[in-house]
C-alpha cells in the first residue's frame, strides 16, 4: 500500500533520517515510536510530500508517489496533524466534510454523499454531538477527534497521523487508538502513527518502527522491539515490561516505570 524504500529525509542537504524501509499493508497499525527531536515528523512531512525526499523511495499502491498527481494522492492519503489553528469559526460539521475536499472539483460545496461520511466519522467517534458546535469554540482534545473525523471522511487507503492522542484525555487516548486500530481493520486501511507512550504501541499496534538515539530505524513486531533495554538506552529510563493475565482472558504486555529510577529522576 505504503511502501517506503531505504528513504532519506531531512531539511536543506542533511539527512536527519536514512535507510528507512518499510511496507504499510491495508488494515495494519504501524505505530512510530522515537525520542523527541528524532525526526518522526520530518518523515512525515517526507511522505505527505511537503519536503523533498533525499534519497529512496515512496510508493503507494506499487506505484512512485512522484507519478501520483497531487489530487490522487491527496484522495489515498489522509493525514491528521498535530495541532490545528482554526483560523474561521467553521462548525465541526463544516470542518469534517473539507475531508472530501479532495473528492469534489475545486469549488464544488460537499454533496449528500460527502455529507453522509462526514456525519458517519462523527458517529464513529462518538462526537455526533457537536457537529453544530464552532470549530474553535471546542477543547484542544475535541478538535483533535474532529480532525480524525475529518481524516476518516476522506475514505483514505493509508492514514498518517502525526500524535493523535496528544491532546486527548485517559479515556479518549484508549478510545480512539481502539477506534483507529478497528477502523484500520474494517476498512483495510494502512495507518501510520507517531505516539510517545509505548503501551499505546504494546496495547494497539501490529507493528512498531522505532527510531533510536543514533536515528537507526528498526521494524518489527512491538513485543520483539520495545524492550526494557531499548527503552532504557532511547529515553534513559529504567522501566520494566510484564504480561499482564486479565480478568477476562486477554493478555495484555505493559511497560511499567521502575519507581526506584522515577523517584530518584523527581529529587
Ligand atoms: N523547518 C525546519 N528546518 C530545519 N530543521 C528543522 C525544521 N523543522 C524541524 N527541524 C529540526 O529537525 C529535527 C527533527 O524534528 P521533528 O519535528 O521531525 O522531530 P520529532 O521526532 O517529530 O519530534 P517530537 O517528538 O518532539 O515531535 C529537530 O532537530 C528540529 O529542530
């Protein structure tokens, strides 16, 4: 679907990133995991096509994105950013439906269908509610489920998604990574996401690329790659990493700070 082939990226002539490759399959979760500062939305950046590769290759679909016109492009790839400055009072209803921008001719305003997948992304986030509400009248946390809506109506094929949970309370972190991994699945779309909690990635992903302090890129499966060793030596923390038998059946792997590391990190 996504294909990312020994990929460089970087700011003027100087790779900050090299050598990255993986291949995104439709109904994956790939979660990005690095320190901050290491490049992860350069290499975003990189694949949305707002800067240039330096090196390698980006291909969707078995095909260069250098042959994808922009507007195709566009339609199979939906990326939701980081933080949004809402610059007119737009109601959320309004915001969700500039996902189908890509799928109308320039000046078109949304059809029934646009609006029909507009109001199916709020449902199926749960924030049917405020659709009438003004864009920037809702909470940091609120917008950024708008904007995921926003991303979801586009019926995209791959989904880049650059901290998603970063503004979201406990409960809306859990619901929406649960969200975006079902969506994933349902609708056979490959999504890629960066995250600075590794449980997201234990609990969630299918498969993780880290990013180490020496930018080495690895991909693998999260349970092989996120171990108490690279915690330790990415983010200089001592943590450790359990399977933890629930109470209905699932077994679920956690990383836990070691208390000791924390409390001595605190004084
Ligand atoms: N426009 C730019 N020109 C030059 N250097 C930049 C530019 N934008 C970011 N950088 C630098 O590139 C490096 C990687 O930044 P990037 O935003 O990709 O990191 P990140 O891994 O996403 O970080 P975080 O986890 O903090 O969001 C940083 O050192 C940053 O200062």
């Amino acid at each position: 679907m996504l294909e990312l082939r020994n990929l460089s990226c970087g700011y003027g002539r100087r790779p900050l990133l090299e050598a990255v490759s993986v291949a995104l399959q439709g109904g994956e979760l790939l979660c990005l995991l690095g320190p901050n500062g290491v490049g992860k939305t350069t290499l975003f950046k990189t694949i949305l096509g707002l800067l240039p590769a330096l090196g390698g290759e980006i291909r969707l679909d078995g095909r260069s994105a250098a042959r994808w016109s922009r507007r195709d492009f566009a339609r199979r790839v939906g990326y939701v950013p980081q933080t949004h400055a809402p610059p007119f009072p737009f109601t959320v209803r309004d915001v969700v439906a500039m996902g189908r921008a890509a799928h109308r001719s320039v000046f078109a305003a949304p059809g029934t269908h646009d609006r029909e997948l507009a109001a199916a992304a709020l449902d199926t986030l749960g924030i049917s509610a405020l659709a009438e509400a003004r864009y920037t009248e809702i909470s940091g946390g609120e917008r950024q489920l708008v904007l995921i809506a926003r991303a979801l109506a586009q019926a995209p094929r791959v989904l880049v998604m650059d901290e998603p949970t970063s503004n979201l309370d406990y409960g809306n972190q859990l619901k929406v990574m649960a969200h975006v991994r079902r969506i994933a699945a349902r609708e056979d779309i490959g999504v890629i996401l960066t995250t600075h909690h590794p449980n997201h990635a234990l609990l969630y992903a299918s498969r993780v690329l880290l990013i180490d302090r020496e930018r080495r890129c690895h991909v693998g499966a999260p349970q092989a790659l996120i171990t108490e060793d690279y915690l330790r030596s990415t983010y200089g923390v001592e943590t450790e990493i359990h399977d933890i038998h629930q109470r209905d059946g699932h077994l679920a792997r956690l990383c836990v700070p070691r208390l000791g590391g924390v409390l001595s990190c605190a004084t």
